[in-house]
C-alpha cells in the first residue's frame, strides 16, 4: 500500500483556520503551546489501543498507527528544530522526507502500545521545551530548507496544528473503517 506524498505548504495555517480540523493558529496564543502538545500525545494512547488501529481506512490513507508514528516523529524533529532556533542565530532546517521515513521506518509495522509510549515520551520532552522558552525567545527566528521562515512563537503555533489535524484524520479514518463492516 502506498500513500500520496503531501506536497502543501501547510504555513498558510498560520494565519486563517483549518477548513479540514477547525484548529486556528492565528488566535491560538503560543504560551498555550506546550499544555496543547501534552493535551494531543495523551489523546493517542487511545486511538492506539483500539481494534483498527492497524487498518488503513482507504489504501492511500495512513492508518491510527502510521499516524502516530509521524506525530511521535514530528515532536522529535521539532524538538531538534526548536533547540537549534534557541541555540543558534536563524538557523536553516534541513528537508525532512516524511513519506520516505514512513517506508523506511514502517510505521505499519510498529507496535501500538511502544508507538503510544514514544509518542507520548515526544510529545512531554517538546513541551517541556516550550516550557523553557523565556519571553525574549518568542521571536528568535529559524527558518525551513525551502524558504520559509519562522519565529519560535509561529513555530509554535505551526506545529501545533499538525498533532491536532492529525487526531481529526484518524477519527473520520477509523469513522469510515466502522462504516465499511
């Protein structure tokens, strides 16, 4: 089975809602950043321990797993990502080929439970980071390899969105899987 690279520019989050999963970047206040993140890798846990998390609900869907898999990759590459914007002056983030690390990977083929294990391990280490930033820091600036370009504050907040519209594909996935029996 194979999944659909998504090639969007996902920074246009920043600054209107998420048509697909409601989140609003743009009035969510990055002080409110790491309890969110706490908030999300709890909410996988669930997910994971239920029947279907194994089951794709299309063939170029990603099943509860494979999601959680790039979460729990997500807060690990961010947590780099993070530290980096605090340690040195703008610096420039490597591309990050998440297609290719769910094949290399397989994300299929993980255990749930360590995968919710992981991913809640992620989730707490990158909100701790959070935690840490001092007033000053929200504006320290990274940027990604194509151009775009952050602060820690809309870092913050973009990153955000990707746990929570990530929940929101995992509950309409595992809604269609039950639809199908």
């Amino acid at each position: 089975m194979t999944v659909t690279p998504d090639t969007k520019d996902w920074t246009w989050v920043l600054g209107r809602p998420c048509p697909e999963c409601g989140f609003d970047a743009s009035s969510f206040s990055c002080l409110d950043v790491a309890a969110a993140l706490r908030e999300n890798a709890g909410a996988w846990r669930p997910l994971l321990e239920l029947p279907d998390a194994r089951r794709r609900p299309a063939p170029s869907v990603w099943s509860a797993l494979e999601y959680a898999c790039h979460v729990r990759d997500v807060f690990r590459i961010f947590d780099g990502r993070l530290a980096r914007i605090l340690a040195e002056d703008d610096p420039l983030f490597e591309s990050w080929d998440q297609d290719r690390t769910a094949v290399e990977d397989r994300y299929g083929e993980q255990d749930p439970a360590t995968v919710a294990g992981e991913l809640e391990a992620a989730g707490g280490a990158l909100a701790g980071r959070f935690d840490e930033v001092a007033p000053e820091e929200w504006s320290r600036p990274g940027r990604r390899s194509d151009g775009a370009s952050f602060t820690v504050d809309s870092f913050s907040r973009y990153l955000l969105h990707d746990p929570v519209h990530h929940v929101h594909d995992v509950t309409l996935g595992l809604e269609a899987i039950r639809g199908r029996r």
